[in-house]
C-alpha cells in the first residue's frame, strides 16, 4: 500500500502559476499517476496522467496547454504544474496512483486508481 501526500496548493490571482506536489512514500513499485479535481456539487474530474514509465501523458482538453504533469523518480515525488490559471480552475486537486504493469498506460478514470491523496485546495481569483 502507498500513501499519498499532497501539497502545493493556495490562493492565487488569474494569470499566476502553482505547482502542487504528491509524494509517493517509500515504495519500489512503479505507478502510474493521476491528477482529479472536484468543486462542490460536480462530479470529479480528470485534469491529467502519466504513465508508469513517465513517458506518456495525457491532459484534460480544459488544461492542456497549461498545466503539465512530471515525476521526479528519485523523490518519489509526482508533479503537477499549473500555469496561466484561470477562476475555472478552482477546486480541490487530488492525486492519485495505481499499480500499474503495462509501462506505456495511462489512465483517466477515477475508478482506474488504487489510493489517493487527501486533496490540497487551489483558488484562483479573478
């Protein structure tokens, strides 16, 4: 099992740039890696993957372009970038992660994913 631990969120003005982080904890396993968010009363919704492998992403039509998803293996640490936001991009951001065997997948479904983080809260003013 793998905790996640997120940080990195705040309240930012439209335009700036955040990064939120999510740290894996101690594990040798490989996984691939997600970013949700959700605003109260909508359902969650994906922003972002990456593969085990780190070489495949994939982006919501909404932040493609702006935000960008990395992972520094040696920290065991998965990244979120987040730049030109927007008050659309305000909500509670949740990583999450699943053991994944096929090097090359993402996923962008949350029923794809194993653990989760506990969520950081991104507020983007206008």
């Amino acid at each position: 099992q793998v905790q996640l631990v997120e940080s990195g969120g705040g309240l930012v003005q439209a335009g700036d740039s955040l990064r939120l982080s999510c740290a894996l904890g101690r594990t040798r396993s490989m996984y691939a890696m997600g970013w949700f968010r959700q605003t109260p009363g909508k359902e969650r919704e994906f922003v972002a993957a990456m593969s085990s492998s780190g070489d495949r992403t994939y982006y919501a039509d909404s932040v493609k372009g702006r935000f960008t998803i990395s992972r520094d293996n040696a920290k065991n640490t998965v990244y979120l970038q987040m730049s030109s936001l927007k008050p659309d991009d305000t909500a509670v951001y949740y990583c999450a992660a699943t053991r994944s065997y096929r090097d090359h997948y993402y996923y962008t479904r949350g029923s794809d994913y194993d653990y989760w983080g506990q969520g950081t809260q991104v507020t983007v003013s206008s």
